[in-house]
C-alpha cells in the first residue's frame, strides 16, 4: 500500500484497509470517489490537511482521471452541453484537493482523459478550480 493511499484513507476517514481494488473492497480511491458527497467546507479543510502531507513525503506529481472521477458523469469524449453544463458536476472533493494542490509550489497537477474535447476539459478546470 503507498503512503499516498494510506493518507487518502485516514482523511476521508476509512479504517478499512485498502486494497488493489476488483476483489469488492474499497481501494484508497474509491473511498475517496465515496467521499465526493462531502460538503465543500468539509472537502476543502480535509484536502487542505492532506496536501502539506504529500508534500513532506516529496510527492511530486498529482494526476487525476477527469471522467467519473473529477466530474461526477462521463462525457464520453462527446459532451454536447455547454461548459457552464458541464461545470456543476465536479465533485467537492476534487475541487478541494486540485485547489489544494495549485495553491501549493511543490506539487505538479495532470489531468487524464480519454478524450479529444481538451479545450472543455482545460474550460471546466480553468473555470471551476482556477
């Protein structure tokens, strides 16, 4: 288990151990996609704890999937909504933790899609993380 995982499991609150995930337990992962119905408040004050974490361990780089992770639905690589549609379904949790990780100097961002809309993913994160 990585330290990583073992620091996402303690702040969302998960005393279960992780584990590599498709033998139906919760991975450090998914306790953190389960995590996604925290308030903002509540999301921004744990991530705001967990970066300063990652950053004592000299985690370099955080990269994150966009699809039913950072945004609660798939696009598909073919949203036909608008930017402003798309917008509202990023997760609290997420918000918090690329906000956290931007505001810091030490930690590299990556965002992951399997996807030729760049420019609205780059949109939903420019306009809803900053």
């Amino acid at each position: 288990m990585s330290i990583f995982s073992d620091l996402l499991r303690r702040i969302m609150g998960d005393d279960e151990p992780a584990t590599p995930g498709g033998d139906g337990k919760r991975s450090a992962a998914g306790s953190v996609v389960e995590a996604a119905d925290l308030e903002e408040e509540e999301a921004a004050q744990r991530m705001a704890e967990i970066m300063p974490q990652l950053v004592e361990r000299r985690y370099k780089l955080l990269a994150l999937d966009f699809d039913n992770t950072i945004v609660g639905v798939h696009t598909m690589g073919m949203w036909n909504g608008t930017l402003e549609e798309l917008t509202p379904f990023v997760r609290p949790v997420f918000r918090a933790l690329l906000q956290a990780a931007a505001a810091t100097e030490e930690m590299n961002l990556a965002v992951v899609a399997f996807s030729g809309q760049v420019g609205l993913v780059r949109g939903v994160l420019a306009s809803d993380v900053g």
